[in-house]
C-alpha cells in the first residue's frame, strides 16, 4: 500500500538548486514504486472539482523571472485516462485536458526522474471548506490500495512577499505556525487542523490558503503523519514533507 504525501514544493527551482530538499525528493523516489500518482497541486485551483483526462500532459511552465534552463525542463510522463475518468464518475469532477504545473512536475521530476509513472492531475476547488477538501481526501484513500500514490503539493509556509536570502534562518513566526502544524499532525488532531487559520501567524505564513490546503487532501487519505522531512529555503518557506501511512 502507498501512503499519501503532502510535499512542500517551494520555489520552482527546487527543480535545478541542490537543496537538501531537492536530495531528499530524489531519495524519497527511489523507495516508492506506485502504479500511478494522483497529485493536487494549489497552481491548479478551480471553482468545481476538475480532472485532467490528458494522455500525454504537457510541462506546464507557469512562472517568471527564472534561469532558462528552468523553462527548457520537460517532463513527458504519461497520463492515465481511464483511471482519470474513473474518479471524474466517482467524484463528480470535471473532465478536462490539462498538463502538469511546476506544484506537479517539479517534486514528481526529482522523485521519479524517468518520468515512467503516469500522473493524473485534479484541481483544488477554491469553493470547498476544509471540511470538503479532507473528505476529498478521503474518497481518494482507497486508490492506496491499488498501488496509487495520492501527493498534496503546496507549501507548509508560503508568503513570496517576505522572502530573504536562499540560506536565510527561519524566522520565529515561521516556527511558530510550522512548530503549531507538526504538533496538530503529530497529535492526529484533524478538529484543530480543519480550523488552521486560527493558528499562530496563520495569516502571516499564507496570505492566500491554496498552499496549504493540499495538505488536508493529504491528510484525508491518509492515517498517522509522519514528517519525512524539514528545511527551511529563503527563511520563508518551511520545506517539509509528510507521509500519511
């Protein structure tokens, strides 16, 4: 059985710069070997639920500012249509052709650098409370079972307008909303995680929530947490992974 995964994909430069970050997807990779992955990225947001039925999705370059060689990456991994519309039926989600943003294919090219496992694409409906995000996580649970690997990509912190230097020291209210987190997980306490905007410096650490509530998809289709990893990139941006097993 897979776990589900809430990884913290940061800047998309993850995808080049050698962060511990960056060696801890690529490890990560090499241990898992799932027949598909079904990733919910907060760079795909939506008012209803949607699906990409995309056979061969296309790297989506959907960002600015960076080195060329960031734009010249493609990662040409399959899709999988009939396990696409399997869960559009299931879940009552729209079918659409849609390629893999940088929340997708950025971890997904670290963890599975061959680009040989198929990847389905499902949106994140801005619409839905917490509540409806986790239970959407929920339905997803039982693709475990079938070897699927259930990823909610986002950002355990996430304000671009206070970034600092690559190697900046994590500043005390960063640790203060990410220490709150871990401790929520760690407790299974689901209540108090349904209501992280009242955290300590919730609205500090995510002006906008699409960057956290990945983690909820997650955290539905999942037990017990597990924090795989923690680092910290431009002070800002806590870098953490968490299994859901």
């Amino acid at each position: 059985m897979q776990p589900s995964l809430f990884i913290s994909h940061g800047s998309p430069m993850l995808a080049l710069t050698e962060t511990p970050a960056h060696e801890f997807l690529r490890e990560l990779g090499q241990a898992l070997a799932p027949e598909a992955v079904v990733v919910v990225s907060a760079h795909w947001t939506t008012d209803r639920l949607a699906i990409s039925t995309s056979a061969r999705p296309e790297t989506i370059h959907d960002f600015g500012g960076f080195p060329q060689e960031l734009f010249e990456i493609q990662y040409p991994a399959p899709g999988e249509p009939e396990l696409a519309m399997r869960l559009a039926r299931a879940l009552n989600a729209v079918p659409t052709e849609r390629g893999l943003d940088h929340g997708a294919w950025v971890p997904l090219s670290l963890m599975f650098p061959n680009a040989e496992v198929p990847v389905v694409s499902l949106s994140l409906p801005l619409t839905w409370s917490n509540q409806a995000l986790m239970e959407l996580g929920e339905k997803l649970a039982a693709l475990r079972d079938e070897n699927v690997l259930v990823i909610g990509s986002g950002s355990l912190t996430h304000n671009l307008g206070e970034l600092q230097a690559p190697d900046a020291a994590m500043p005390a209210w960063v640790g203060e909303f990410a220490d709150w987190v871990h401790a929520r997980l760690l407790e299974n306490d689901r209540a108090a995680l349904l209501d992280w905007q009242t955290a300590p410096q919730a609205r500090r650490n995510h002006p906008t929530p699409e960057h956290f509530q990945p983690l909820l998809v997650a955290l539905g289709a999942g037990g017990r947490a597990e924090r795989r990893h923690h680092s910290v990139e431009h002070g800002v941006l806590a870098m953490d992974v968490y299994a859901f097993a």
